[in-house]
C-alpha cells in the first residue's frame, strides 16, 4: 500500500510538472522612451503587475522600454490602429494625435505637484470621452515624474536675459515651442532618441526634463547648469489602444482600469522621492543648481499670455473653457 500510494504520488508530481502553465488570454505589449533607471519604467512595472493581479494572469503584460518599439509618437500611431497595445508617453508627444490632452501643457497651469495630480485625475475621464475620436486611444492613469527644468552647456541662467542665444530642444508640439519663443528663443524640436548626442555633438545646447531624467538619461555628462523654470509639469498617460480595450470581456476592462490607477499613484511616490534624490546627486557630480529664476514672473506674465492663443491647439475654446473650470475645482477641492 505504501508503496502504490508513493507511485501515484511521483506520478502527480511528474504530470504537474509536465503540464505547461495555463497561457494568458490577452498579451498587453506596453512600450514606453525611458530606460530601466527612470520611475517611468518603475511605474510600468508596478502595472503590469497589478494588470495580472486583477486579471487573475488573463492579461500577460509585455514591457519595451527604450523606445525598443518605435518613438513615442510611432508607436501611438500603432495604438490607433490596435497593432500595438499600450503605451506609457510625454503628453506632449500625444497632443499631435490628441489635442485635447493640450490641456496639461498649459504653461504654469500648476504651481505645485499635488496641484497636478488633482488635475490630472480629474481630467482623466472627459479625456476618454474625446481620445477615443481624436487618437483611437484611451487614458488607464497619469504618471509624472516631477516639474521640467532647464539643463545648459554654455552658463548659468538666473534670468530672461541669461536665456538669450541658448540652442535649446523641445519637444515637437506646439505649445512648447510657441512658449520657449515667448520666452526670446528659437526653440528646437527634436525627436527624444536625438536628445543627447545632439547635446554631445553642439547641436543644441540645452533641454528641458526632469531631475530624474537628467540622472537616468546622464545629462550631467553633457551638461553643467540647471535652472527651475517649472513652467510644466511631465506628466504620461497610460494609454491604451481603444480597438484593444473594446475587445476586451467588461471584467478586464475594469482591471486595466483599476490597475493604471494605482500604478499612477505608486509611480508619483517613486517620482517625489527620486527626484529629491537625483537633486543631491547632481550636484555631485558637479552641476550647479540654480533653483527658480530671479525674474520668474516675467517669465510666467509672458507664457501664460499665450493661453488663449493654444484653444486650437487643444481642441478649441470650449473645451479650453470646459478643462480650465474641471482643473481649478478639483484644485480648489483637494
């Protein structure tokens, strides 16, 4: 008897050994620019747990960091058409597919983080009653990885006029470039995977990002100054194709939607205490930090003069309007 009760028991564990593991219902490939040191990829790792969390494994989650995919505008173009998934991208690299999430841009809409954060939750549901039209995508949460700063080669920027003649990227939407020519500049847009050997090779001067993305992209080899013109706030949606989302059974739907929420709110934890971090470490290794700049309210008087110039940018004067009260409520609610 012992011995037939041991035979049958090194027979079940051979068979569950053989048998495969049960495949995933639906592959979710979620492509994102930054590199495996950035919260941005910290943050999508948090998703694609929670995504086969909720899903009970239905959803196998499949991350590209790197821009392996394509750039972020490439592989937005994919969303809309349901052959790629998901994607986690600077919502300036959004806004040329999908005008309405403009309204984020909005120089100085925010003066704080938690300012944002109230914003962009806020925003997050009458953005999907547009992205859909407009993109062929949807937003699942938002990420942010902290206010973008000024990096520079060339000196120190205290003021308007220390701006002058610097050869500065950004990104390719219009809101940035329309406010950096407010600002005195003939700004350079440039596709993200360019950034940084432009800067090695003099092509431009400088870039504005993130502390984190200065750390983790290693500007501070080809950079020296940092100056806070916290202007905007880098926030990244979680988006998802909409083809895919709509192919999906309601239960899934909703554990996407619960998962990018929470990613969100771990990501921006990891944000806050990296960027302190990254902080401390630049000045390491040898920037020289700046904080905000002696004249920052001409600075903020002359983008913020553009507002009613960006509606078209944006998805027109009502949906400025409508986006504009939804922000200032939940701020004034938090």
């Amino acid at each position: 008897m012992k011995l037939f009760t041991k035979t049958l028991t090194t027979a079940a564990i051979a068979l569950s050994v053989a048998l495969p593991v049960a495949a995933a219902d639906f592959t979710m490939r979620l492509s994102h620019g930054d590199n495996e040191n950035n919260p941005t990829h910290k943050g999508a790792l948090k998703f694609e747990e929670l995504v086969e969390k909720y899903s009970d494994g239905r959803i196998d989650v499949q991350i590209f960091p790197s821009n392996q995919l394509g750039s972020e505008q490439e592989v937005a173009q994919s969303l809309r058409m349901g052959s790629i998934e998901s994607e986690i991208l600077y919502t300036g690299n959004l806004v040329p597919l999908a005008p309405s999430v403009g309204v984020m841009m909005l120089p100085y809409a925010f003066t704080s983080n938690e300012d944002a954060h109230a914003a962009m939750d806020a925003l997050k549901e009458p953005l999907n009653e547009r992205l859909p039209g407009e993109a062929g995508v949807r937003v699942l949460g938002y990420f942010e990885k902290g206010f973008r700063v000024l990096t520079n080669g060339e000196r120190e920027v205290k003021t308007l006029e220390d701006l002058q003649g610097l050869k500065v990227r950004v990104s390719k939407n219009n809101i940035a470039i329309e406010t950096f020519k407010s600002w005195g500049l003939d700004p350079i847009p440039m596709a993200w995977a360019e950034v940084f050997p432009a800067l090695q090779q003099g092509v431009i001067d400088g870039q504005e990002n993130p502390y984190t993305t200065a750390i983790s992209s290693k500007f501070y080899e080809v950079q020296k100054y940092i100056t806070e013109v916290h202007y905007l706030i880098w926030s990244g949606p979680i988006i998802v194709s909409e083809r895919f989302y709509q192919g999906l059974p309601e239960d899934l739907q909703a554990a996407l939607n619960k998962a990018g929420e929470e990613a969100a709110m771990y990501e921006r934890e990891v944000s806050a205490a990296e960027t302190e971090a990254a902080k401390v470490k630049l000045v390491e290794l040898g920037m020289t930090l700046s904080g905000a700049p002696e004249d920052e309210a001409k600075w903020q008087e002359a983008a913020k003069a553009l507002w009613p110039s960006f509606a078209a940018d944006i998805g027109g004067a009502e949906w400025l309007e409508e986006a504009t009260e939804i922000m200032n409520a939940a701020i004034a609610a938090k």
